[in-house]
C-alpha cells in the first residue's frame, strides 16, 4: 500500500508532498501523528493567528 501526501493549490493543482510504501507483513515504522506544518497563509505570517474560543452553550432545559 502506498500512503501518499498532497496540497491543494489555489488554482485546484495537486502537490504532492510525501509517499511512503508499506508492503503486506512488514510493520510500519513511521508513527502517523496529528501535526501540521506551520501554516503559511497571510493571516498566519501577519501575526493574526490568534483563535477566539467560542462561548459555552447555554444549559438544556426541559420543556
């Protein structure tokens, strides 16, 4: 199995960024993790990166 890797451009192009095979018994030696990159986009380069935490919902009440 080939386990492959791609960015999206703004113009719709595939990039791919990473391939790595696995063959059928042999174990996977590179741990699949959730970390990104840093992010790249204008917003993020100028500072304004920062994320507002949404308020909590109100409490449920019966009808």
């Amino acid at each position: 199995m080939t386990l492959r890797a791609y960015r999206r451009t703004p113009t719709g192009a595939e990039v791919e960024l990473s391939r790595s095979a696995v063959h059928l018994g042999e174990p996977y030696q590179h741990p699949i993790t959730l970390e990104w990159p840093p992010c790249h986009c204008p917003r993020c380069e100028d500072g304004e990166d920062t994320v507002e935490e949404a308020p909590p919902p109100p409490p449920l009440t019966a009808p």
